[in-house]
C-alpha cells in the first residue's frame, strides 16, 4: 500500500544509466508503495512509454550514449503534462535547473539525494513565494564561472570537448575543473 494510506498503485520510471543507483533507489520507492519500472536511456523510456503510464519520473541529468536528461524530461512531459518529474544531477547549474523546469519538470535535485528528498520534491509542485531571495552581488566570480560552465555543458550535451572550445579553453583544462568541483 503507498505511503499516504490510498490503495492507489503509484508508478514511477526511473531513467538512470547507473545500474547500482537504479536499483538501490528503486527499492527505496518500492518499499514505499511505488511500482517502479527502470531505463537507462530516453529510447529505453520511449519503449516503456508504450506499455505504461508513469504518474512520476526521476531523470539523471547526464546520461550516456547520445540522450539526455533534458531531452527526457521533455519526452515525458509531452507524453503526460501532469507527470510530476524530478531531475537529478551532480553536476547542479542554474542553467540546467531552469532549462529542467521550462521542459516540464518539477524539481531539480543535486545529487546526493535520497528517496526522502526525492518524494518531498514531488510534493513540493508549486512555487514558494516565501523563498529566501539572496543579492545576486554577493555571488563569487568561481561561482559565476562554474554556472557558466555548466550552461555551455547543457547546451552541447556534456561533451566536454566541445564545451571547452566554445569557453575558449583547453579541454584537459575543462576536465580538471570538473574533477575538483564533482558532487559526490
């Protein structure tokens, strides 16, 4: 039976290419009253679509091969706009975050999260207007650096490579930034 007592069966697709994560979080919602069904690309998801409808989805933001979160929240907001869509990433950005939202996501979640986050995010569907609005000036130059980086990696698809020479940097450059700043 789900977590708010109703008998209704809640069915989550989970879009991770992390196998060991997928599975761990699946447990986790599953031991909460979820069905849960698996994919570890939006073309795994396309197929799954087809035979199920999700009410929630949880979506990795970097995925391999040549899908990405993005795309997949935009797939799965097309195919139900009141699916209520979690994004998950370690690599957080006020780009990504915003592009997630207008796709048709609810919220966005760096990662590390857990299923408590998670199910609290599909709660939490409409804004606050009571949010803590902090002074833009006060934030870092490492920190406008780094959102910028995040913004140029969305918007080629995370390949490094390419990102880099649109920054104007060296791809090894671009990779050791990344490595220092990885959410774990």
């Amino acid at each position: 039976m789900p977590a708010d007592g109703s008998d209704e069966i809640r069915l989550l697709i989970i879009i991770e290419d992390d196998e060991a994560f997928a599975r761990t979080l699946s447990r986790s919602f599953e031991r909460r009253g979820y069905q849960v069904i698996h994919a570890h690309s939006q073309e795994e998801a396309a197929a799954l679509l087809k035979t199920h409808t999700p009410g929630y989805a949880v979506v990795d933001l970097k995925l391999k091969g040549t899908s990405s979160g993005l795309s997949c929240v935009q797939m799965l907001h097309h195919h139900d706009p009141d699916m209520l869509i979690v994004v998950l990433t370690g690599f957080a950005s006020i780009g990504t975050a915003v592009e997630a939202i207008k796709l048709g996501a609810c919220q966005y979640l760096a990662k590390p999260s857990n299923t408590d986050d998670i199910e609290a995010a599909f709660g939490h569907v409409a804004g606050n207007a009571d949010a803590d609005v902090t002074d833009r000036a006060t934030t870092s130059i490492k920190t406008l650096e780094w959102e910028r980086i995040h913004a140029m990696l969305a918007e080629t698809d995370f390949n490094i490579s390419e990102a880099a020479r649109r920054l104007g940097m060296h791809r090894r450059t671009l990779a050791r930034k990344l490595e220092k700043q990885r959410v774990k």
